[in-house]
C-alpha cells in the first residue's frame, strides 16, 4: 500500500509544546491554523486549516477578497497590543487566505476564508507544469515596501558536457484565422510623482571561466508561410529619444543593404525656426517655400553627420539653429545666410566642431558654384 486515507483535510493535528486557547492564531512555517478548541500543553489537538473565520484586525481598511496576512505582532483593534493580528499587508507577515468583507480601520474582526494550506503546497521547488485554468495565470512579486521580484531561471546541469535548461516565453497558437498570443516584455512604470520607468536588460550569458564565449543573442520576426510576408523588427519607433548600438571597437556587420531613409518635411519660414527647422538626424529634408527670402536651419550636429536637403516651391535661405556654425567658412544665421535654387539638391556634411560644407547640383546634374553664404 503506497498511500493511507487520514482525513479530509481540513484540520490537522497539532501538539503545542505550550496551551492553546480556542481562537488562537497558529503559524507553523507557511502554514496558518486557528484552534476551534482550547489544547492543552504537549496534548494532541487539531488546527482548522480552512473554513471561514472572524479573525482579530489592525487598525487598517481591508478590502473583500483581498489576500490577508496574519502578524504576529500586529496590534487589534480594541485588543493587547503587540497580542497578533490580521493585515492586509504582505511584508515579513504569513499568508492567510481572502477576506470574505470589506472591513474599515476602526473594525475589530475582517472574516477570513483560511487557504495557506493551498498555497504552502503550491510553493514547491520542482513541477512537472503549471497550468492555468482560469482566463489568465498571472505570476507577480511580493507587494510590499520593496515590490518582490520574479525570478525565472533554467536548471543546471548536473553532468559536464550538458547545457543548462532553456526557458522559452511563447505566446499561445491562434485559432484557425486568429493571430497568436503577443509577447510584451516591459520595465515596471514609474512611481506616480517622478519614479523613473525600470530598465529591461536581455543579455546573453557570460563565458563562465578561461576562455569561453558569451552567449548569444537573438532577436528576429517571425518567419513567413508560403507567400506570406516576414514579420516587420521595428526597433525605436515610437518613445524613444536615441538608439545606441556597438561601442568603440566593437565591428557591426551587416548581413544585407542598409539605407538611411529618414526623411522630414520642413517649411521655410521668416526666421528659420519651428517648422523651418531640419530636425536632427534627417537624412532627407524636402524644403517647401513661397518666397525666397524665407530661411531653413541646419541642427545641432556630430561631426560626420549629412543632410541632403531638396527645395522645392521657391527658393530659399540656408542658416543654422546654432550662433556658431559656419557654412563653407562664413558664419550663417544672424546676418548671413546661403542662398539655395529652386529644385535644386543640396548636401550638407558637418565636418568639424561648428563647420559645415555644403555643396548641390541643379534640376539637371549641373555642379552649382560657388556656394558662398552673404548678407542676409
């Protein structure tokens, strides 16, 4: 016989080293009982592990079905202070069950449906799977002073030439014409008043000794059926002020053509500013203007940044948003400016600290020269 019926499981033994009274909270490790009769001292009496029961409250509002802790220093509404009582806060206090009403701070007893037998057997440390039978199977950290983490990790391996344990993250199989689950990895939002959003690191793992390699790290779309179309990585598109990739020394390869094909419309205007700025980062900006002696302005720059501006409606000036610069030797903007043709493409390379070159062919190819900025 491999297994003994004992009982149903609602009540289990217990034998205090020192009496209990009837009512009495009992914390043994995970595990929280209320004795329904007074135990005496080394003399085998039950806990009720589950049932509903008014249990003694600090001085605090609890909500119906919100998870209750039980403190064993926690002082009660109109008890001894410091005697045990029930929280709603889960920090350094033991999971109790759900409260069944929602009780205010000035109440004596929240009603207490008992369920940390549930729990303490559900915190095993292996499990074949853990599959959820509601519509959503959330895993969240503690909620207290310092939110808990979550931890998931692959096992180890126990034989030398063996890899760890993977984890994959997949998102549930559609229905027939539906789409699949999404994946949505995201740092938690900040606190409420000017908490910074937390960070999101995917790393591969670190060469553990000698020479040995990092992991790598793989981040790709999904792969298409039959004429479907690959899945888009869009990285950057919206919320985000830069995008840093490689450091110094580090050589990017690149498995197929890559083009810059940022473009900006911009509107010349009297000075040059709001919408007659070329945004930073622009590898085209097509230049509509209704008179000539409107202006556009070049941005703040890193040396090796290029603009291609193309000009389009009428003619226009050429300054720069910043005092500065200077456009092939001659400082632009508050009294100078160059002045760009009709149709005309221009290039811009910003080749040292405040300088820039420029250069530009007309509607036919043709080299226009020179290109010298004067009085505006």
């Amino acid at each position: 016989m491999q297994g003994t019926y004992i009982q149903v499981g609602r009540e289990i033994d217990y034998t205090p080293s020192s009496a209990v009274v009837a009512g009495q909270v009992v914390v043994q490790s995970n595990l929280v009982g209320i004795a329904k009769e007074a135990i005496a001292a080394d003399t085998q009496g039950t806990l009720a592990i589950a049932g509903i029961f008014d249990v003694v409250q600090a001085a605090e509002a609890i909500t119906v079905g919100s998870a209750v802790y039980w403190d064993d220093n926690g002082s009660p509404v109109g008890g001894v202070a410091l005697s045990g009582a029930a929280t709603a806060t889960a920090s350094e206090n033991t999971f109790m069950g759900f409260a069944q009403e929602t009780t205010e701070n000035t109440d004596t007893v929240v009603r207490v449906a008992l369920r940390s037998a549930e729990v303490a057997a559900a915190s095993v440390a292996t499990a074949t799977s853990i599959t959820g039978t509601a519509a959503t199977l959330p895993i969240a950290g503690l909620e207290a002073a310092q939110g808990g983490a979550v931890s998931v990790t692959g096992g180890a391996s126990s034989t030398a030439d063996n890899a760890g344990g993977a984890i994959a993250v997949t998102g549930g199989v559609g229905g027939a014409t539906g789409a699949g689950g999404a994946v949505t990895i995201a740092g938690g939002a900040g606190g409420s008043t000017s908490g910074t959003g937390g960070a999101v690191t995917i790393a591969g793992g670190s060469g553990s000794a000698g020479d040995a390699d990092g992991g790598a790290l793989t981040i790709r779309a999904g792969n298409a059926n039959g004429s479907g179309t690959d899945g888009v990585l869009s990285i950057g598109t919206s919320n985000t002020s830069a995008i840093n990739v490689g450091a110094a020394g580090v050589v990017t390869a690149f498995a197929g053509p890559v083009q810059n094909r940022s473009t900006a419309a911009v509107t010349a205007t009297v000075d040059g500013d709001t919408d007659g700025l070329i945004p930073a980062g622009t590898s085209l900006a097509i230049v509509t203007s209704d008179l000539a002696t409107k202006q556009i302005s070049l941005p703040a720059a890193s040396v090796g940044d290029e603009i291609e501006i193309y000009v389009t409606g009428a003619a226009c000036e050429l300054i720069s948003a910043v005092t500065e610069h200077t456009v092939n030797n001659v400082q632009v903007g508050e009294t100078n400016a160059l002045a760009l043709v009709q149709d005309s493409l221009y290039r811009a390379k910003y080749v040292a600290t405040n300088k820039w070159i420029v250069t530009g062919v007309n509607k036919l190819g043709v080299v226009e020269t020179p290109l010298t900025p004067d009085a505006l």
